[in-house]
C-alpha cells in the first residue's frame, strides 16, 4: 500500500461520490481506479459490461494486473 497524491478538486468529488454511494473514500478511490484500468484496456465496453467483468474477476477471485490483461486478450463474448 502506498500514498498517492491527488488535486483538491479530485479530493472534493471524492469526498461527494463516497459519501452519496455509502463507501469509504478510499473504496470510492479504488473503484474509480478498476472501472479506468477496465475502459482503457476495454474501449470498446460499456459501463455494464465492464461492471460486468468486475464481477466475474471477484467471483474468479480477485481482481489484479494479470487477469485484467488476461480479460482484455480474451474473445469479446467474455464481457457479455
């Protein structure tokens, strides 16, 4: 775990979004870091399908580096 430093404009909508989605700042942080990780590696994507995909790597076990790399060299049929 580590410290990453963010604007205070970032720091503000993080305080706004976690608050009105009930989580902590740093879950909030954390999800806004997979659902970006995700649409880079998967342009093509929609938010459900991504929302979809997180799911499968939770259930497959976790969500780390390699199986997002995995996911986005897998056949599209994966997101659906």
């Amino acid at each position: 775990m580590g410290i990453v430093k963010i604007s205070e404009e970032m720091h503000e909508s993080l305080r706004v979004a976690s608050n009105a989605l009930s989580r902590s700042m740093n879950a909030q942080a954390e999800h806004w870091l997979r659902l970006g990780m995700l649409a880079e590696l998967n342009p093509e994507l929609d938010h459900s399908q991504i929302c979809r995909l997180l799911i499968r790597a939770e259930q497959a076990g976790g969500l780390s580096l390699q199986h997002v790399c995995d996911m986005a060299d897998a056949p599209a049929s994966i997101a659906s």
